[in-house]
C-alpha cells in the first residue's frame, strides 16, 4: 500500500511542478464580465501589453506578435523537471513552425546563471523572457509550470492555459488546432 501511494506521489511530480505553496487550484480569469469592467480598462483577452527583456538583456514587446500567425508563451523554470524535459521538443517545434513565434519565460529572476546554463545545455534558440507586465500577470496566474497560453498576433488569448508538459507530438497538435 505504500509503494502505492509513493508511486501515485511520484507521477503528481513529474506531470507538474507547483509554483505556489496553496493547495487549491486556482481558476484563472482573464476576462472580467463587462458590467465589472472599469471603462476603458483592457483585459488579458482584449490585449496583451508587456515591454521586458530576454535573458541576454534585448528588449521585447507585445509589437514583435504581428509578424506571426501564432504566439506560444511558455512558462517554465530551470529547477522544474518536466520544463527541462520538454525544452528540446520545444525547439523542434520552434524550428518546425516558422509562423510560431514561441517565447519561453523564466519564472527564475533570481538566478540568472542557472537559467543560461539549462538554456545553453537543451539547446534552445527560441528567446527567453522575463515576466514584467502582461507576462508578469500571467506569471502570477501560473500555479504549475510548465504552463503554457497561446495568443493571436493581435495578443488575445486563445483558448484555455495548457499545464504540464507535452511531447513535440502533441504541441504540434494544438499549434495546428490554432493556426488558421
């Protein structure tokens, strides 16, 4: 009975890492009902603003979506097994879709090295950003990472968060259930 509630424990931790000691999954909202909505305040699903910068210290903002058909904003930390897991297949998928603009984020600002380190050692090429405004926001929202949103190139959310990590198979998949 207790390997089987060890291996039950194990399997929680390889499909997600928490980044929050609450143990209530948090529901997250992005759009409020417009009655709730203070005028002229845009939400997460009316736009996307952010200004931040990658881990190299080039700036980047929500201008650099228009060039794409589709963002992929992934949430993941150096310290989390399944994000290091899945970075190579990431890159696969990055290297695959050439209208995917796919942005890793660190939720790691106080270790800087070690987040180079596991960048250089998976071999991703796809930018890296800190989490400052919108990104914070949804930084915030992230209970587990990996977690992972897709946006339009106007900066609306699509669809709901994607938590844990996937193979290349199956990220190709929902890339191609959002590309038009």
């Amino acid at each position: 009975m207790k390997r089987f509630f060890a291996l039950i424990l194990c399997v929680f931790f390889l499909i997600a890492c928490t980044t929050s000691s609450s143990p209530e999954a948090e529901v997250i909202e992005t759009e409020e009902p417009a009655s709730e909505q203070a005028e002229g305040e845009k939400t997460a699903k009316d736009n996307f603003p952010f200004s931040t910068t990658d881990i190299d210290g080039n700036p980047f903002d929500q201008d650099c979506f228009a060039d794409y058909d589709l963002v992929m904003l992934n949430f993941w930390a150096y310290w989390c097994g399944p994000c290091i897991m899945e970075l190579p297949e990431l890159e696969e998928l990055h290297q695959a879709y050439p209208n995917l603009l796919l942005l890793g984020v660190s939720v790691d600002n106080s270790d800087l090295e070690s987040v180079r380190s596991a960048v250089e050692e998976s071999g991703i090429t796809y930018p890296v950003l800190y989490p400052k405004g919108g990104l914070a926001y949804l930084s915030d929202k992230c209970q587990y990472i990996p977690t992972t949103y897709f946006l339009s190139k106007d900066g609306r959310i699509l669809g709901e968060p994607v938590v844990g990590s996937n193979n290349l198979q199956k990220w190709s998949a929902l890339v191609d259930s959002y590309l038009p």
